[in-house]
C-alpha cells in the first residue's frame, strides 16, 4: 500500500505505567492452557471462549464458528467441532407489537451443531486443549491425547479464514460428524499431494476436504461408519476443510488449498482527511509461497475496498451469524480506506461536512441562555459527583464537568468563571492520577492491563460492570480521556503530571503498537469487526458482545481530542480513522436504517440491536426494558461525534418509531435522564425543538444524567442549528 502522511500506529509509549499503580499478580481469571506466554495476553478477542470456564463454549471466526467437542454430540468426539449456520437456520424471538412493524425481539443462531469435527482416534476423555501466540487477529489452539503427548493437532485461527485448517503430527486422523456423512467421494488432486474429497453430509450440505499428507502419499480416508471419516494411523500432515455453498466454486477452494493464514496485523497512513489501513496476513502451508490465500471479507470491507487493493471479489459468499454475509477474497492483504475523516471535529458541537444545517454559531441569545445556566451547575460539588467507587460513574462526571468548562471558556464568554471551574475539576482528576479512589487501579501482571481493585477487594466479578475482568474498559476510559484532553487544552502546565496516567488508559484499551510490552495490542478494538468487544474475561455461549455503540465511538472520540491535546500526531489520526470505521461497522450493524441488508428483515424495524452478540442480537439491554434506555444506550453521550455516527436518515426513522407525538416512547412522556439524552440526540434532526425544550422555563433538572449538562445541551442543540 501506498506509505504516506501519518503512520496511524505508532506507539503511546514504552515504558511501564505509571509507579503509583501497584503492580499484582494473582488475577481472579487463571490463564487456562496458555503455553509460552511471556508478553501481553488478549482478554477481549473471538477465541477467549478457548481459555475461559470449560473451554468449550465457541469461537466465531466469521463465517465459521469451532467449539471444542469435549465428548458431545452424536460422534461423541473430543475433537474440534466446525459449524457454519445459514440464514435459514436462524431462531427468531417474539414479534414486539408495541413497535410499529411489530419486529421480532431477538434472534440467535442455534449452537451445538458439528457439522465437520477435526478430531484423532487418540483423542479420548483425557485429551486437552492448550493455546498460544493470542494476538489481535489470531491464536493457535492445540489438542493433544493427554498432557506432555507429542502427538499434536494444531489449528491456527484467525478471523476471516476460508480453511479450517489442522496439522497433525503423529496422529489418525478421524474427521467426524454428528450430522451424519451421506456421502464421502475422492475428488482427485487439484494441486500435487493435495487429496481433495467431496463431503455430503445429511442435512444436504457440501463441504470440501484436502488433505496434505508429508510424506505425499494418498492417505485414503475412509468412510467408517456415518459419523466417522477415518485416515492412517501415525500421520503427519494437514487437513483443510471449509464448506461450498454452491457448485462450480470449488476452484476458489482448489487454488487456495495448501495455503492458510497464522496471524493478521493491521498498517495504516493517513494524510488530511484520507486514511488508507491495511490488513494483512502471514501464512503458512507447503503451498504459501506460490499461492494466494483466500480470506472472508464483511460487508463493510467490501465497501471500503481501496482501488488500488490486489484483490479479487469472488462470489463465493457464507453467511455469518450476526453481521450479514461473507464474501471471499483472493488477496494476502487488504488495503481500506476512509476518505471523509473528522478532522475538522473537535470540542465544539459539529457536524459532517455533508449535513444540512450546519450554522455552527450562536446567537446572543443563545449566549445568554447557556450563561444562565452554567454558572449554577459550575457550583455543583465536583467531588461529590466525581469520587465514586465505580471508575465508570467517575469518568462520566469528569468528562461532564470538563465539556461544561470548555463550553463556558470557548462558547459562552464565561472565561473567569471557566477558570475558577477548571482548578476544582483538575484536583478532582487529581484524584484519580494519584490513584487515590476508593477502589485504586492495580496493574495485573498476568494478562496485562490496568484494571480496578474492586473485584479483588469485593469478590465480586460484576463490580462497576466487571471492570477488574477487563469488561467496558473502553467505555470507562474513553470519559477520562475526553475530561484529559478538555482539562490539557485549557491547561497545557497540567499535562507535566499527568500525561503519563492518562497515557497508560489509552494503551490499556487500545494500545497500537507489539512494541509495547506491557498491554495488548487493541485490547478492546476489533480491527476485523471495525467496533470494540465489552465482553472480556467471561466465558459466553453466545461469545463476546456490545451494548452501548456510542460509548465505544466515544472512546475513539477521546483518544482523537487527547492525541490532538498533547500533539500525537498518529493518535489523533489513528482515532479519526476509528472513528470513520466505526460509523460504517455501526450503520451496517448497529443502527438499522430502513434499508438495511446486513440484519435480518424481520429484526431492523427495532432500529438499534440492543445487545450484539457474535451470535445473536437482543433488542434489550443488560439493566432494563424500557425502549428509552434500549436506544438510549445507543445515544450516549451525546457529543461532537454523534451526528458522524447516527446520521440524519437515521435518528429521523428512529424518532419517528419511538419517539415522536404518539409513539410508542413518546419523549413528552419519558422522566429521568433519558428524557435529557432523547432529546440531544433529537437535537441532530430538529435542532429547534431539542433548544426549545432545553431552554424551557419549567425545565426540571431531574431530565438530566450524571453524565451530562443542561449548559451543553443548550449549546449542542443552538449550533446545531436552533438558535432563535
């Protein structure tokens, strides 16, 4: 790809965090079979199912999904079960007639399936499964017959692959099925030693087979009964497997056979409001140097294709669980690109370059409505507000506080008061850089990362929403980021003490470079997905998920207006380009406009996903039912970088399904917070009537959430469009 501009990975920082964050060991999660781990380990990846609980929960590759047989199923196999779910198979939850188009609650893809099992005749009840190498894209995954065997099955997975690939080493092969085998046919040798066979199975689906013995000898697999496939006893060599969902495509399969991915990594430039980033793969197979590998690319890959990428499109597509369909690619790395980024986006309320309404002035008037206002929520108790036990809470106040006092000081003449504002905020931040809240921050030795004491001290895994298991980091500390960068832009001095902690957040989440030792890289960002994973050391049957799409785009909103406020270049590019990623995975996925293809038709007209799930979506949320909070959770907060996320067409359907005069969540009737966060986010399409409403004289100041202001709400809403 085309080296030019800004590098869009360099890293934060190399050095260990900073002193006052005690280092420990001793994390609650024990590392479960992960072998030769020497450097930062994953908490928040696709394959976590592999190292958590009873290690057989699944893995979903995209369109594939393994879980560890561990004695299930018909085949009653302690190997590795491969399943792919079409959209047929899907299992939908009740229609919710309240919502207009009485649109179907959840639905799920049905699990247990093991279509293809990549097993041994070694492996009994004594077999174990081992990792290794967890990086971003990618793990190996081991079987072995019992521990200290050297006799080994290795699976390299990695996001996106067409192969689900094993190499065994002195093993017999049993490829098996709990489907059941209908037919088993050798189909010739596409290239020299690759043995292909065609595989019916009953439920009328094909799958391909190759199998690349060592010694190139024809390993004649045999058909021993309807669920087992066998090969020869003390076998070295490679099984590929991957399912055709149409004739005339084996081809596609043919050319890449011999040839598989082992690990991804992800490269990027930006210069001005272009980005190019790539993906690419290292690869291995006897086959790798004179053939190309074949990866599975999502709908907003494909979209995002760079025209200068190498790459061929087939038309060999497999559906995923939840985002859409596959498309298979030919190609060993991609080049993406974003050409729109928010450079212009800073503290002030914005919009996109193409939007209407774009005034970005306010009135006096509108001046002396904020004024008002202000100077009474600027006297709050900051501390009482900010030093909670929950950094989640915190990081919210601060982050509220801290866009009151810009918006004072840039916005609404108010530079004294600001000021007076600012010295309380900064010792109230002070707080949590000398690490001295009520559950201090501890750096854990054994995965990496900085994480609350509460858990450890509590015993509680759930404690400010399971932080010490590195849950919602990038939720709680994209808050803090912000509050830094406001905090550092009207205080450069104040940087000198604590750049340094704010720093180690931002790597703890989203560390950009392996050069950095002591965190993962992109602990919470998924570069193949193009959004953040909450979920991080609990094991899931329905794997990782995400709640709250405008908390993971506030985090790179954060990370961007940081990087901007201590002059790192490549972070603040780096969280422009996240953010434009982000704004196409979440229109895609998340936020369902009308014409939406990715989810399924009987579930867009709910307009959010509520819960995404890798294997299913639930229009709910994990702390109510209210259809406010359910969309809600998908506003906020409401800031600068809400109209790039949810568009126009967007917040319109949405308004209009639950909120507007007579819907079924009409706003007039919604009380707490939510009515606050509804109406900013109304503030995007009807600018006037968000002003109107936040300026009123009955306002009733119990409309506002802890993580928002009544002063930045009239300000958003009055350059927005809805100065009188």
């Amino acid at each position: 790809m085309g080296c030019y501009g800004q590098d869009l990975f360099e890293p934060i920082a190399l050095g260990q965090p900073p002193t006052n964050i005690q280092q420990q060991g001793g994390h609650p999660v024990p590392r479960l079979g992960i072998t030769n781990a020497t450097g930062p380990i994953e908490t928040n990846k696709f394959y976590e199912n592999f190292v958590l609980g009873t290690q057989n929960f699944p893995a979903f590759l995209m369109p594939y999904t393994l879980a560890w047989s561990k004695g299930s199923g018909n085949a009653q196999s302690w190997g590795m079960a491969i399943s792919h779910v079409e959209q047929s198979q899907k299992v939908f939850g009740p229609a919710n007639t309240a919502i207009p188009n009485s649109p179907d609650s959840y639905y799920i893809n049905p699990l247990g399936i093991q279509s293809l099992i990549l097993s041994a005749a070694e492996f009994q009840s004594n077999t174990i499964l081992t990792t290794d190498s967890l990086l971003a894209f990618s793990a190996n995954v081991h079987l072995q017959p019992s521990t200290g065997s050297t006799s080994i099955l290795t699976m390299p997975v990695v996001q996106g692959m067409v192969f689900i690939t094993g190499q065994y080493i002195n093993l017999q092969p049993n490829i098996q099925s709990s489907v059941f085998f209908r037919s088993v046919s050798a189909a010739g040798e596409p290239k020299p030693g690759v043995f292909k066979y065609r595989i019916t199975l009953e439920d009328g689906k094909v799958w391909l087979l190759y199998a690349l013995p060592s010694n190139g000898i024809n390993p004649n697999f045999k058909l021993a009964s309807s669920t087992l496939l066998q090969g020869p006893e003390n076998w070295y060599g490679d099984v590929q497997v991957a399912k055709l969902p149409s004739d005339g495509l084996d081809f596609i399969y043919d050319d890449a056979a011999g040839t598989w991915p082992t690990a991804g990594q992800v490269g990027g430039h930006a210069q001005d409001a272009k980005a190019q980033y790539s993906l690419s793969w290292t690869k291995a197979g006897p086959f790798s140097e004179n053939s190309t590998l074949v990866m599975f690319a999502l709908p907003h890959h494909v979209q995002s294709f760079a025209a200068t990428s190498p790459k061929t499109v087939t038309n060999l597509t497999l559906a995923t669980t939840t985002v859409g369909n596959a498309t298979a690619v030919i190609a060993d790395y991609w080049v993406l690109e974003e050409n729109e980024l928010p450079t212009s986006l800073g503290f002030a309320p914005w919009r996109p370059a193409d939007s209407s309404e774009s005034t970005m002035n306010l009135s006096a008037a509108a001046v002396a409505a904020i004024q008002q206002v202000s100077v009474t929520e600027a006297s709050q108790n900051m501390s009482a507000q900010t030093n909670l036990n929950s950094m989640y809470y915190s990081g919210k106040a601060l982050s509220k506080f801290a866009t009151l006092v810009y918006t004072m000081h840039d916005l609404a003449d108010q530079a004294d008061l600001a000021k007076t504002a600012l010295l309380e905020l900064e010792s109230c931040f002070e707080v949590f850089s000398d690490n001295q809240q009520e559950y201090p921050l501890l750096y854990d030795t054994d995965w990496k990362g900085i994480v609350s004491s509460a858990s450890y001290v509590t015993g509680d895994d759930g404690v400010d929403f399971g932080n010490s298991y590195y849950n919602d980091h990038h939720f709680h500390y994209g808050y803090f980021l912000h509050a830094a960068a406001v905090i550092g832009y009207l205080d450069p001095t104040w940087l000198i003490k604590n750049k340094d902690y704010v720093n180690a957040l931002a790597r703890d989440v989203s560390n950009p470079s392996s050069l950095d030792q002591y965190f993962p890289v992109f602990r919470s960002f998924d570069w193949y997905h193009g959004h953040s994973w909450a979920k991080g050391l609990f094991a899931s049957g329905d794997g990782k998920d995400e709640e709250s799409s405008s908390e993971d785009s506030m985090f790179a909103y954060g990370l961007k207006m940081w990087g901007k406020t201590i002059g790192d270049a490549s972070m603040e590019a780096r969280g422009n380009l996240m953010l434009s990623v982000l704004a196409r995975s979440l229109q895609n996925y998340f936020l369902m406009t009308s014409d939406n293809v990715n989810q399924p038709a009987a579930f867009i007209g709910n307009k959010v996903t509520g819960i995404l799930f890798e294997n299913k979506a639930d229009h709910t949320t994990y702390f109510g039912n209210d259809l406010s909070y359910i969309q809600g959770i998908h506003m906020i907060p409401v800031m600068p970088f809400s109209t790039l996320t949810r568009t126009q067409q967007f917040v319109a359907e949405e308004w209009t399904t639950y909120f507007a005069d007579g819907a079924v969540r009409d706003a007039t009737g919604i009380s707490g917070g939510w009515k606050g966060i509804v109406y900013a986010n109304f503030a995007n399409i009807n600018p006037s009537a968000a002003y109107s409403f936040f300026t009123q004289d009955n306002f009733d100041m119990s409309w506002i959430d802890g993580g928002a202001s009544r002063t930045w709400y009239i300000a958003l809403s009055a350059m927005l469009g809805g100065s009188p």
